[in-house]
C-alpha cells in the first residue's frame, strides 16, 4: 500500500518537473501586414425603414504582432474628425482589435476576425455603457477589405 503511494507521488514529480522545463510555444508569426487602410460597407435601416450605408474604416500600423490605429464611422461623429483609437494583435491569420469610443455614454468595441485574401472576416461586438444600451449592444458579421488608397 506504501510503495503504491510512493509511485503515485514519484509520478507527479516526474510530471510536473517535465511540465516545467518546457518552454511556452512561442505566438505564431503574422500571416501578413496588415498596415493600411480597411474598409466595410454595411447597410443599416432605420426606424422608418429607409436605409443608408454605415461605412466602417480602419486604418491600422503593425508592428510585429501588435496592431496600432484609428476607426471611424461614417454614421458616428465620436470626436471632431470623427475617429478614435484602435490597438489589437495578429497571432498567425487570427486578429483581435478592441477600442473604446466615447460617445452616446460609451462603447465598448471589439473585432475578432481571420485575414486572409485581403479580407479581415469575422464579427464585430459592441457593448454600450449609455442609458439606453438594450437599444444599442450587438453583435455583427463583419468583412473588411484592404482598401488600395
């Protein structure tokens, strides 16, 4: 009974000393730069019914696997020239990108997308901290294209 309990913790050990000598796997490398400009058009109705085209713009700088920027919002005015910033990580072809834009109490933004082709295809969260917020969280399909301008 002795020598089972001697095993089980001489097993542990073995374990958790081979667990410990292993390096963590390094972040896979970019599968692209994604610097430049991004570009999706969405339709959106109003109230009325009548709809128009919201168009989400990011203009991103890499640098490794970090991301740096601006957004903005063709149907938003967040500040006078109507952009706020943008920070996110590319990890292989899976991105993440969060912003914060003060506007309407504040919005809390969040892409999480996959580059490939020239597109960052994914889905766009957005949580809002104004008084009205069940009117405004959500959640998008997104599909940005590299704009060449």
């Amino acid at each position: 009974m002795k020598w089972k309990r001697i095993v089980s913790l001489a097993l542990v050990w073995i374990t958790v000393g081979a667990m410990a000598q292993r390096p963590p796997a390094p972040d896979p490398p970019p599968a692209g730069d994604l610097s430049g400009k991004w570009v999706f058009n969405r339709v959106v109705a109003g109230r009325s019914g009548t709809t128009r085209t919201q168009v989400l713009t990011l203009t991103l700088k890499q640098d490794g696997n970090k991301l740096s920027g601006e957004a903005s919002y063709t149907t938003l005015n967040v500040q006078q020239d109507g952009t706020f910033p943008v920070h996110g990580w590319i990890e292989g072809d899976q991105v993440g990108i969060s912003a914060w834009a003060d506007w309407q109490g504040g919005e809390s933004i969040s892409i999480r997308a996959t580059y490939k082709d020239d597109h960052l295809v994914g889905t766009k969260k957005a949580v809002h901290d104004a008084p009205h917020k069940w009117n405004l969280d959500g959640s998008i399909d997104v599909d940005y294209v590299r704009s060449p301008n």
